[in-house]
C-alpha cells in the first residue's frame, strides 16, 4: 500500500488518538459504564432486535438530510442559473437571496422558518428542518455550481452554437456534463456539511440523534458516553457520505486532464 493511500487512515488514527487523549485527560478519574450505553442503540430478545432511541433518532436524522439535501439540489440550481441569467432581475434577486442566507445563523433560520413560515404553509417541525436545511446549504451549493459552469471556456459554447445547438441543448448536451465533474468533490464537502448541521434541528424540538442523546444523558448521566457514541455515529455518517466523491475520483477523471495512472 503506498503512502498517498495510507494517508488518511493515519490521520484518522491520529485524531482518533487525539479525541482519545483529550477524553481521558478530563475524565482522569471518571468510571466508564459503557455497558449501560449499548440498549439506547438496541436490544437483543428471543431473536429479535429492537431499535433504541439513539437509532431513532439516526432514522430520523437520515430522513431530514434526505430532504434536507433534495431542497438544497432544487435551489441551488435555480440560484445558480439565476446568477448566469441574463435577467438584471433575477441576478439582483439571486444575489439578495444568497448574502440574506449566507450571512445569517442557520440556528436563527430554523427558528424563522419554524415559528413564522410553517404556520403559513402548514407543515410540521420536519419538514420546517428539512426545508431550512435545504435552503441554507443551497446557496453554497449555488455558489458551486455557478462556478463549475463558468469555469469552462468560452470556447464549449461557441462550439455547440457552430454545431447548431441553441441554448437549452448547449447546457444539457455539452456544459452541464463538464460542469459537473468538477463540482463533485467541493459538493461533497458542503452534503458533509449538511449532515453535520442537521444536529441543530434539535432546536426546535425534532427528535434527532442529537435530542435523543441529550435525552439518553438526562436519564442516566452518562455524558462521556452518550456524546462519544453520538459523535461516532456522525463521524461514521460523514465518511460514508464522502465514499461517493471518492470512488469517482478514482474511476473518472473529473478534471478533464489526462488520467494518470499509478
């Protein structure tokens, strides 16, 4: 195995030996009860396993991101093509949009969208996290989007144009496939990044992993653990999301130079 390849399993033991350090440090003289943490992931009995809180609240979790990351696809790529339009209207509205959302606390968006805008449209504290989610990330999402397309020559369009192509067959055909393989990995990043600010729905009473640990820890005290657990299962979430970019960085050449071969 080479070292680019061993890279990031040993910085991956390296932080895991640094969060190890830090936790044993601070709780030098704390007693570890980890086997009363197991049955808030599930239980075992005659066969027959039964989710615990803690894989609730995962389901859930999952389910928001989900959402969460349909809304943001939708509205990044709106917001995106509204920079690129040749509209003053929708340039001055997408631009408004994006510095309004980016430069705000998603907390203060949650509770926005929780207290004022689901009463108006009629829905529910998941679908009122989903939806703030969604549009939070998506302007980051605009933003990488709009730069993938204008990162192409000049040269992609006025070649499809000579072939005869007009401007929704140039975008589908030509600048949107170049568009995004280069895209993939900082989206990847900022899907990582919605996972990880799911966490705050639990502000508005959602019963996420996050709830359910502050719960799991209400009710038997078992700080260390319960966070440590919950902290893992996000860890895991987030080097799972990361898998996708991977594996097309490896089999596709997303930079559109030659592929090197190891």
């Amino acid at each position: 195995m080479t070292a680019r390849r061993l890279r990031p399993f040993l910085l991956l033991c390296l932080m895991a030996g640094i969060v190890w350090g830090v936790a044993d440090s601070a709780a030098e003289n704390y007693h570890w009860q980890w086997y009363r943490v197991w049955p808030y992931l599930g239980t075992w009995s005659d066969g027959v396993f039964t989710p615990g809180p803690l894989l609730h609240g995962l389901a859930l979790t999952l389910k928001i991101v989900a959402g969460g990351l349909a809304v943001a696809l939708l509205s990044g790529g709106l917001l995106a093509f509204m920079r690129l339009s040749p509209s003053p209207t929708a340039r001055v509205l997408a631009a408004a949009t994006l510095g309004a959302v980016r430069n705000t606390p998603l907390l203060m968006q949650l509770l926005i969208v929780y207290f004022v805008v689901a009463p108006t449209l009629g829905i529910g504290a998941e679908a009122s996290a989903s939806l703030s989610l969604g549009l939070f990330e998506g302007c980051y999402m605009a933003e990488i989007f709009r730069a993938g397309i204008v990162s192409l020559p000049r040269a992609q369009w006025e070649a499809a144009y000579s072939l005869g192509f007009g401007m929704g067959s140039t975008l589908r055909l030509v600048i949107l496939p170049q568009a995004l393989r280069r895209v993939v990995a900082p989206l990847s990043g900022q899907i990582i990044s919605l996972i990880k600010d799911s966490s705050l729905v639990s502000a508005i009473a959602v019963a996420d992993l996050t709830l359910r640990g502050r719960e799991a820890i209400a009710e038997s005290f078992l700080s260390f653990e319960i966070w440590l657990l919950t902290a893992g299962i996000y860890l895991g979430l987030t080097l799972l999301a990361g898998l996708p970019a991977l594996w097309l960085e490896k089999h596709i050449n997303l930079s559109g130079a030659p592929h090197e071969q190891s």
